[in-house]
C-alpha cells in the first residue's frame, strides 16, 4: 500500500512540473548587434511548442524566414537550429538558451562560412 501511495505521489509531482514548465508558444524579438559590436538588427522568432518539442520560424535581415530545426524545450531549457547559404557557403547556427517568464536568452553558435563568435541575444515576448 505505502508503494502505491508513494508512486501517486510521484506521479502528482511530476504532472505539476509539466503543467509548470514554460510554454513559449508565439512571436517573440528582439536586437542583435553585428559581428564587430555594431549596426544591430532586429530577429522576430514565431515558436509553436508541443509538449518538449518546438517548431517555428526565424526572421531576420536575410528575408525568407528560416525553419527551425530539432527544436527543444526541456524545463527553462531551449535548444535548436537553422541553416540557410551566406556568401555561397552553407551555415548551420546553432541555439541554446533559457526562458524566464516573457525573456528568453539564447546563445547563437555559427558553423560554416567564416570564423563567427557566440553571440546573445535577449527576446522579449511580443504581445
């Protein structure tokens, strides 16, 4: 009996943590200054979230918006990516970052097509 009543526990914890968590759900944006500190511009991503899984776009300076890939919510953790051709070269920019309330902090990491630093970005829920 205490095993059954220890296991509803558990199970009334862990439905409470997944109702809490964070849904992310909607337009959100925010600047991002240029790779020398300079000539910012504005980045508007639209998440739709279900359950850990995220999907969405990414609009930029670039034009056509961008397809986020193998997103991810885990608790305040958010995690995808997107790819797009600059200057002929394929890039992958990967992004990780945390959820707090209606501010988002996400660290962009580039791959391909020239020698990038992270960067961060702070979004705001747009609403």
């Amino acid at each position: 009996m205490k095993r059954v009543v220890f296991a509803v526990c558990v199970l009334i914890a862990l439905t409470a943590g997944v109702a809490l968590a964070a849904d992310i759900t909607g337009k959100w944006s925010g600047e991002m200054s240029g790779p020398d500190g300079g000539g910012g511009f504005t980045l508007t991503y639209e998440f739709k979230q279900d359950g850990a899984k995220l999907t969405g776009t990414l609009q930029g300076p670039q034009g056509e918006p961008l397809e986020l890939k193998e997103g991810k919510v885990d608790g305040d953790k958010v995690s995808f990516y997107v790819t797009f051709e600059g200057g002929g070269n394929p890039m992958k920019i990967t992004n990780e970052g945390t959820i707090s309330g209606d501010e988002i902090k996400i660290t962009s990491k580039f791959e391909g097509g020239g020698d990038f630093p992270p960067s961060t970005i702070s979004l705001k829920r747009v609403k």
